[in-house]
C-alpha cells in the first residue's frame, strides 16, 4: 500500500511538472500547458518562469530590431544633410567664382 501511494505521489508530481509550459533557450520555443491557455486557476511558478524566459527573448529581438532601425534611420539623416551642406558650399563657391570673375 505504501509502495502505490509513494508512486501516486511521484506521478503527480512529475506530472505537474510535465504539464508546465516550458521554455527551450536553444530553439526559442515557448511550450504552453493547458492549464495556462485555459487560465483555470492559479499558474504553476514553471509556467510563470518558462513565460519570462521568453518574454525576455521576445523583448531583446525586439530592441535589437529597434536600435538597427534608428541606426539606418540615423545614418540617413547624418547622409542627407552632409549632401545638403555640400551642395550649399559649392553654389557659394560658383557664386565666389562668377563674382570674382566679373571683377576682371
């Protein structure tokens, strides 16, 4: 008797922990049990754990993709006004050129 009840109370605690949501770091693939997509009761710390992991993953994708477009955005910008200063120093100088040489 003690032998079953000492199995019982193994297979319900693996199985709690086989049914948590879970969390590969490897891959970035976030596993949800069934408990957490019906959202029936409290979340085992498992789910709530597997979830930040990811959430975390999600978020640095996100602010990496983020910062290189503020980069390019940046880059473009810096581009276009360099161009635009450019063009202004060489009508100054056209202009320079055509004055000095009506004063001859």
């Amino acid at each position: 008797m003690k032998k079953i009840i000492v199995m019982l109370c193994c297979f319900s605690f693996l199985a709690a922990f086989s049914f948590a949501c879970t969390y590969n770091e490897e891959t970035h693939e976030l596993k949800e049990c069934t408990e957490y997509t019906r959202g029936d009761g409290e979340i085992p710390q498992a789910c709530q754990d597997a979830h930040t992991a990811y959430n975390k993953y999600i978020a640095a994708k996100v602010g990496k993709k983020a910062k290189n477009a503020a980069a390019r955005l940046g880059n473009s910008i810096v581009k276009f006004v360099g161009d635009a200063v450019k063009d202004t120093e060489e009508k100054a100088e056209d202009e320079n050129g055509k004055d000095a040489g009506k004063k001859n």
